[in-house]
C-alpha cells in the first residue's frame, strides 16, 4: 500500500485519524480489485471516488455493502451516490446509524510508520528526494565506483545535506529561481551534490560533457561557448582545473558570472534556503552532446520527467529489491534520467561506475553486475559489442549474470548481430535471452518512448530489402532456409503506458502497418519544445505530435526503427555532428576548405557505425597524404573523443553539394559504400542519374497516396448511398427482425465492395449454451457494424447514453433494439444494471464492448464491470468475441478507411461461478484473457508487481 499523503484537511482528531485510514484502505483495496491494471495515485480526503479511484456506479454499490460492513453502520444510498470525494464518506460515516447496538471490535493498528519505496505523492524531483531523505536518510542510495576501487556509499541524507550546503551557497552568490547552471563534471559526488544543489536553489541544471582528457580543457571549453550562451547559464559548475579559464569564459559568455567547483559552494557560509517549484517548472536543459553550431536544449519540466521515471517503473515492474548497475555518462538522458533519477525515485540502489572505467575494461561492468546482484542495467549497442569481443575468459571465470531480468540495449542502432553474439557468447554465465531488451526513446521524450513486454526474447523481424529500400514497405520475408537476402530489424517495444506514437509520410499522413515513414509521438513525458530556439521548435512539434526525426513502421503496435532523417553521426555512444568536424578538417593545410564531408556509414559486420571523413585534396605524393590522414586522425580525436573509422582523401569535385553550396552527405554516403567516391561522371549525366533515382521512389509513394485516397472516397461514396435507404428501412419495417436483415445486407454489400472481408470463426460456440451474453473487444467505429453482421438476429447493443442524444441516430438506435447505459450519474448507472441484470435472467441477449470506448493506439484496455455483474445474476455465461482488423482499417480519430481484412471469432463460452461481486470479477478476468489472447494486440493493463508471477534466478 502506498504512502497516504498527509496534506489533508479532513482529519482533525484520533479517532477521525483512524476512520479515514480505515477508509483509504477500504476504497484502495475495492478500487485496486476494479481497475488491476490502473496506477492508482495516493489516495487522501480530498481523491474523488470517480476520477482518482475509478469507482463507477457499480464500484459504488459494492462500496456501500464494504463500508456497512467494515464500520457496522446503516449508509443511506443517495448520499453514498452523490459523495464526491472520500472526505464526504467520512462525513457521512459519522452520522450514519448503527444497525443495531454491539460491541466495538478489537482491532491492531498497523505499525504507522511502514516505508514504502515510492513517493507517490512527489510532484517534483526534489520531493522525491526529501521524501527518502527524511524516511530512510541511512539507506546507501549511490554505489560509487572509482577504477577497481571499493564502491563509495552515498546515502539519501548525504546527499541532501551536501545538496542543500550547494543550494545555499548557490543563492549566496545570488543565483536566482529559474536562472540557468552549467554543470561540467565527470562522475562522482560532486556532480550529484551538485545537480541536486541547483533544483533546491530553483535554479535550472544544464549537464554538458567534460573533456576526454584534461590537456583539451581550454578548446573544449570554447566549443561549449554555445551551448552556455543558448542556455544564459549565469554559472559554470566543474573541477578545481577548469578555474584559470574562467575570465575567458566570461568573456565568451555574456552572463556568465562565475566558474566555481561544488567544493566551493559546499563551503560557503550560507543559510540554507530551498525554493519550492512546481510540477511544470524547468526541471533540466538537455542538450545533444557535441552540437555547437546551433545548440538544442530539451526543455524538460518536472512533471515530465516523474511522468517519463514512473511509466518506465511501470512497464519494467520495478520491484523493492532491484538493484540498478550503471556506466552511462550523466551528461546523457539514458545515464542522468532512466539510471540515476530513475533509482532515486523508486528507492532503488545504483551501482554507478565512469564510463572510462568501463570503456579501460568492459568486465568491470558485469563484474558489478555479478557483486550486487544487479536486476536493471542499460548500455549503448556497443557496449554489448565490446563486452563480447573484448573480455577474455580468464577475466570473468566466476561470472554470474543470472540475477539480471532486463538490460536495456538503446541510444544508438540496435543491431541483431550484436544481440545474438552477446546472448550467446554469455549464455554460460546466467544470461538469460529475455533480459537483454532493445528499447526506443530520445531525449524529446524525457528519455524513454518505447519498451519491449517483460520476459520476452528479443524480437527480430526479418524482411526483404528492395520493397524496403525503393518502396518504404517492411515485407517479411520467406521461411528461414530460403536464397532471398533478408534485412534484420530488431523491435523496440510498444509506447511506454499513457504514450502514443504513429508513422506519417512526408505530407504528415497517418501510414497503415509495415510502412515505412516518420516516427512522431506524444505523451506526458513530452518536451513542450527547444529552449530559445523556435524554429527549431516549431519543426519538431506538428499538430499535437512530437516529430522523432528517425524513419521507422510500426508492426502489431511494436516500432522498428528504420534509419535517421537528420545527419546526426551516433559512434561509441556519442553523437557526433558532422559540422563541427567538417569546418576543422577544411582548416588543415591542404585540404581544401568547404569540400569536407563527415558522414556515418554501416559496418559491414552489422555492429554498429562507422565514422567516416572524406576531404578534397590536390595533393598526390604519398608522404603527403599519409600526413594529412595522421593529422585529421588527431583532429578527429580532439574534437568528438572518437577517430574515424575511414579517412578518404579524394580528387576535387568528389564531394557532392547542393545548388546553394551545402554539403550532401546522404549522396556521399551513398557513393562510398558503392565503392564509386571520387569516381565523377560529367554533370550532365551526373544529375540525371540521380534525378532518376529520387524520383522514382517519389513517383511510387504519390501512386500509393492516389490509390489510398482514392479508396477512401469511393469507400465513403458506397456507404452515403447505402447510409440513406437503410435508415429509412430501418425506421419504417415493422418488428426488429426484418430491419437487423437490412442491415446485414447492407454490411456485406459494403463488405464485398470495398474489398474488406469478413471472416467469421468458431460460430458453434454460440450454440454450446442459451441465453448467454456476448462481450468483445472495441477498436473502431466498425466494430458494431461488424457484430450486427455477424451475430444471429435478437441481440442488445448495450451503448452509452450519449449515442442517444441525436434524434436521428436515436430513432434508428431504438429500432435496432439498443440499450442505453450512463456512464456518469452514479445513481443512474446503478439501476442501469439492475435493469440489465433483470433483462438478462428474462432471456435478453445483450451485447457489450466491456472497454467502454477505444483508442487510436493498438491494445486491449480495461473492461468495466457492468456485462459481468449482469450476467453473474443471471447466472448466464459470457460468450467472449475477439475483433482483429477493424482498428486497421478505420483508426479512431482518422476518418481515412484503408483496404484490410476484419477477422471475428467467437470463443468458448465461461460460466460464472456464483452471483455476488467476486464471481462478477472473476468472469470479467476469464472472459478479457480470452480475448486478449486471441485479438493479437498487445495489454494495455499493466498488473501490480505484486501480483505478477517472477522468473527464479
């Protein structure tokens, strides 16, 4: 049971104490019973009963029977209906009669001061951390690890009394609320004393990476000049050597007041003061690492980040005694949010090494992993190729792996090949194939967007690559064993609980399964844009959507990330922006400036990037252009930490540019991996060739958006004829079982039309039991065109009541039999079921979509109670309906129909095993799992941890 929140105005005295904490546990145990899947907030007097709880009108019926009988009172039914929050249950507790005099029963208090690993109730980061710091101050937050040495413990009350001190000597040097912190530290204490400093002054934290070695201090800090500059940091937070730079900083950096270490702030003698801030204050500037041209900073808030940190707790099941073991740079999003922030929410311990440490060798990491029993761990796919390749047996003979149950592999471009080889090569030391999980995210999402289901292998999707790479169609390809050539694409999950993502074209149309466009999504874990950057803004965001800037397609909801849109290089980790790295290489004597082209190109082994440059020279003695390689060698090293993997250094005329004199990278690319840079046509020819070759795939896309569009209108066209006469029919044949025959006619001639199938599976269920009730899953407007297709004549719609409001819609709902339901007059919806349950048991066949409504995005939601509770007094089975199709060819929110094929199946009856509420949830668990296992969508129910069953170590 979570923390209560103790800011609450209702109770006032001991006993009033006590009654309300019985109450809280009494609406969280029924709600949790109703809603398995919901992530129930806190509750406190002042949670509503519909919103907070998730009590609909039948919740509320088993409402009253709990509070009589836990608190042996008479509760009178309209106060208990019209009671807003759990304050008026309380009220109304108070003045509710006892049915009869008898002895207050004996109870034992639970000991009050049980800590949970969860601040639920923390609406910012620094709540968070004062919610652990003043319950658990002893307990080690930070593993710190330095080289081979023993880990350092950092516990929550150090850490935030040392990040109080660097709070209060923060507002000494008078740093405001709001202002802007640089942070440039390696990883240790301090960057952490540090960070946190900043969030208590008020103030804004920027991390940005520290040079590779300290003898670049001074032209590493002038290529960051940018970024300082973009963010108005005010401060400058790094080591004791980076202090002689600081008067050139200043001058560089208007603002920029002071270069001072965390020692310093910790020293000052200041009173400590901690700002309050809000939910949607700035929390964080993430900046890409590298750029410096035109910096992009990630305006993060701290409600995105706790919503970004618990949907990623909530799809990993974070569990109390899981132990998080880290490498990652705390400059990156993956390092500072999904493992540092991460496990100071949900109480965990961090094991935390330097990324040196694990780069100098790889087994330090998986030794760790082995030491702590770590449960959680994430890494760059080369990480996993470094490990495989670079760690001898010897170093690791004792190895232990076994305890991990999910190893992120994200960041950078996942490849199978790196997979297969790491879960092979560490097979023998307990690592299980299921832990290792390729994950989606970036850090316009906070960190995480996309995350495989727990427990399942990495999935590989093997397709053919010409319909790939000329057609942008994902088209799996034949059975194993077969000549053709396959592409491996590795999945990256489904969005994280409350996120959404979809595939456009390039016109920003919605794209149908296994096609290939831009990736763009949406979620409370969203930027609401770049800091003091608006056009950069204004092309990331797109009506409501977020644009990833990565091509990928999406298959049974899961997302494949195809390729990058942007020139963005990732290599060992880091982004690289070729920019940068073009303008000093053009700088070199003997290259000829502006004709430098910095490009990433696939390593022929699969395992990752490469990291090529190619630069225009006249020179031609070999002497000469060995030096030239050697010297853009140490220049690539200097400026991006990472040298090429290939240095080409090509005739004049070999790079390609636009008209306007910007370089083509994608068209250098292209030429090298085909072996032909530096190998010119003539213009002429040169330009026709490639003209040729864009247009094609430009030509194709436009006939797919004809055909679809076309479609759509012809689609649309068909059922405006139809839609007239059949309402007529409808309203004027008597009786109800000629209009239900009008209307299947009209389904499967639109059907048969539009070239939409129908197929129907498993109809003898219907006839293994009667009366029954029919309930199914809901994904489109179809879906009850379908089922009245489909299901014999005499069955119930059972529709909420708002579909009744328009009269025409109403006249023709009426005759075709339907039943209303309310959904929010409590009151109401109690008789509703009452009533439906007296309809059932007199032989009404009622058809319910137990979800209530659907949604754009792939999944099976909730079910409500109603069906169920009906059908269990009535003592009839359930006959569940599993829908597939119907979300694909007409998506919620997009009136834009698509050819597909509708598949219905019917399954075996269940029977309900008694009429009280327990039976009721009981048939509506059977009956969803039914249907979720064959409607091949994934869950959108995620079950407490505690009630999900665990692998053994």
């Amino acid at each position: 049971m979570p923390i209560r929140d103790s800011n609450t105005t209702h109770p006032a005295t001991t006993t009033d104490a006590r009654t309300l904490t019985a109450l809280l546990d009494l609406v969280e145990t029924l709600a949790r019973e109703i809603n398995p899947g919901r992530t129930l907030a806190p509750l406190n007097a002042d949670s509503t009963l519909e919103a907070d709880a998730g009590l609909d009108s039948l919740g509320r019926t088993e409402l009253l029977r709990r509070l009589e009988q836990r608190f042996d009172v008479t509760v009178a039914e309209e106060p208990l209906f019209a009671a807003e929050c759990i304050g008026d249950l309380q009220a109304l507790l108070e003045t509710a009669p006892a049915p009869s005099p008898r002895p207050t029963p004996t109870t034992h208090a639970t000991a009050p001061d049980t800590v949970h690993g969860v601040p639920h109730h923390a609406v910012t980061l620094t709540e968070a951390l004062e919610w652990h710091a003043h319950t658990r101050p002893e307990q080690v937050h930070i593993h710190l690890y330095e080289g081979d040495a023993p880990a350092a413990p950092l516990t929550y009350g150090e850490l935030w009394s040392a990040a109080a001190r660097v709070a209060a000597g923060l507002r000494q040097l008078a740093v405001e609320p709001g202002q802007s912190v640089a942070l440039m530290l390696p990883t240790g204490e301090d960057f952490f004393h540090a960070f946190v400093g900043i969030l208590l002054a008020g103030a804004v934290p920027v991390p940005i990476y520290p040079p590779a070695r300290m003898s670049q201090l001074e032209d590493h800090l002038r290529r960051q000049t940018g970024i300082l500059d973009n963010a108005q940091a005010v401060m400058l937070i790094t080591v004791e050597r980076a202090r002689p730079v600081g008067r050139m900083l200043k001058g560089l950096v208007p603002g920029l007041g002071h270069v001072v270490t965390a020692a310093e702030l910790r020293e000052l003698e200041a009173v400590p003061a901690q700002v309050r801030v809000s939910a949607e204050d700035i929390a964080l500037l993430q900046y890409t690492s590298g750029s410096t041209g035109s910096p992009k900073g990630v305006v993060l808030s701290h409600a995105n980040l706790l919503a970004n940190i618990r949907a990623m707790g909530s799809a990993l099941k974070v569990r109390p005694d899981d132990v998080f073991v880290s490498w990652l740079p705390l400059y990156h999003d993956m390092g500072l949010i999904g493992a540092w922030l991460g496990s100071l929410y949900h109480g965990m311990p961090l094991v935390l090494m330097s990324p040196m440490a694990f780069i100098t060798r790889p087994q330090r990491w998986l030794q760790a992993i082995h030491h702590h029993r770590g449960t959680l761990s994430a890494a760059p796919n080369f990480a996993y190729d470094l490990c495989t390749h670079k760690i001898a047996d010897d170093a690791i003979q004792d190895l232990d792996l076994s305890s991990l149950r999910f190893t992120c592999n994200g960041a950078e471009p996942v490849s199978a090949d790196t997979i297969e080889r790491f879960t092979a090569r560490f097979a023998d030391y307990g690592f299980r194939p299921e832990a290792m999980a390729p994950v989606y995210g970036l850090a316009e999402c906070s960190v995480g967007l996309c995350f495989p289901p727990l427990g399942r292998r990495p999935r590989i999707d093997r397709i053919l690559p010409h319909p790939f790479r000329d057609a942008r169609r994902a088209v799996p390809a034949p059975a194993p064993g077969t000549a053709a050539a396959v592409l491996p694409m590795v999945g990256c999950g489904l969005p994280l609980p409350g996120h959404e993502v979809r595939v456009v074209d390039d016109s920003g149309h919605e794209l149908g399964d296994r096609e290939v466009g831009r990736l763009q999504f949406r979620g409370p874990s969203t930027t609401r844009g770049y800091f003091r950057n608006p056009k950069a803004t204004a092309e990331l965001l797109r009506d409501g959507w977020l644009d990833s800037g990565d091509y990928a397609y999406l298959a049974d909801g899961e997302v494949f990330i195809a390729g990058r849109a942007k020139d963005l290089i990732i290599r060992a980790g880091r982004n690289i922006y070729p920019y940068d790295l073009e303008q000093a290489v053009g700088e070199l004597e003997g290259i000829r400036r502006g004709a430098v082209a910095v490009f990433g190109s696939s390593a022929p082994d699969g395992s990752g990037e490469r990291l090529v440059v190619v630069a225009e020279t006249r020179e031609r003695k070999t002497e000469r252009l060995e030096a030239l390689r050697h010297r853009i060698d140490e220049l690539a090293a200097e400026l991006v930490q990472v040298p090429p993997d290939d240095v080409v250094l090509a005739p004049p005329r070999s790079v390609l540019k636009t008209s306007s004199g910007k370089i083509r990278r994608a068209a250098c690319r292209d030429l090298y991996e085909k072996g032909r840079l530096g190998h010119r046509r003539s213009d002429w020819s040169q330009w026709l060739h490639l003209g040729a070759a864009a247009a094609l795939p430009v030509m194709a896309r436009g006939v797919r958006n004809l055909r679809a569009r076309t479609f759509a209108a012809y689609a649309w066209l068909l059922f405006g004829l139809l839609a007239a006469p059949v309402w007529l029919l409808v309203i004027l044949l008597p009786g109800r079982r000629l209009p239900h025959g009008v209307v299947r006619a009209a389904i499967y001639a639109l059907s048969w039309a539009c070239a939409i199938p129908i197929r129907v599976r498993g109809r003898e269920h219907l006839h293994d039991v009667t009366p029954f009730v029919v309930a199914s899953n809901h994904a489109s407007y179809l879906d009850a065109l379908v089922l009245s297709a489909v299901l014999p004549h005499g069955f119930r719609f059972v529709a909420k009541r708002e579909l009744g409001r328009n009269r025409f819609m109403r006249w023709f709902l009426d005759k075709a039999g339907t039943w209303y339901v309310d959904r929010f007059d409590a009151q109401r919806g109690m008789q509703d079921a009452t009533r439906m349950t007296e309809a059932a048991r007199s032989g009404e066949a009622l058809v319910f979509f137990p979800e209530g409504t659907f949604t754009r995005a792939p999944g099976l939601g909730p079910f409500r109670l109603g069906a169920f509770v009906a059908a269990a007094g009535a003592g009839l089975p359930v006959v569940p309906i599993a829908l597939r199709g119907t979300r694909a060819v007409l998506r919620s929110g997009h009136w834009f129909p698509r050819r597909g094929c509708i598949e219905v199946e019917f399954l075996a009856p269940v029977v309900p095993t008694g009429d009280d509420w327990q039976a009721a949830i009981g048939l509506r668990d059977a009956v969803r799992a039914a249907i979720l296992k064959e409607c091949a969508e994934p869950d959108l129910v995620e079950l407490p941890a505690d009630t999900v069953s665990r692998p053994s170590s």
